[in-house]
C-alpha cells in the first residue's frame, strides 16, 4: 500500500534558478497537528509552513 505525499509545493531559489520542490510527508499532516512542510533539494532540506 503506497502512502500519498502531501501536495504542498514551494518555489525554492537555487543558484541556477527557481525550483518547485514537493512536500514529502503523508497527505494530512497539518490536519493531525505538523504544519511544518518538508522536502529535499538535492542534500539540503527545505522546510516551509
């Protein structure tokens, strides 16, 4: 059974340009009580409310 990712995006500045990063937690997490968003961009983490 694969877990939906939560379907918040953020544009993300990079040094070659914006890039739209997904989040990567379960759908529902800011109804159970996580706000905070999350995602990878290559090695670097970018968190977003």
């Amino acid at each position: 059974m694969e877990i939906a990712n939560c379907p918040a995006t953020k544009i993300s500045p990079t040094a070659t340009g914006d890039v739209e990063v997904r989040c990567t937690k379960p759908t529902g997490h800011v109804e159970a009580g996580d706000p905070q968003h999350e995602a990878k961009l290559g090695v670097f983490p970018v968190r977003w409310r």
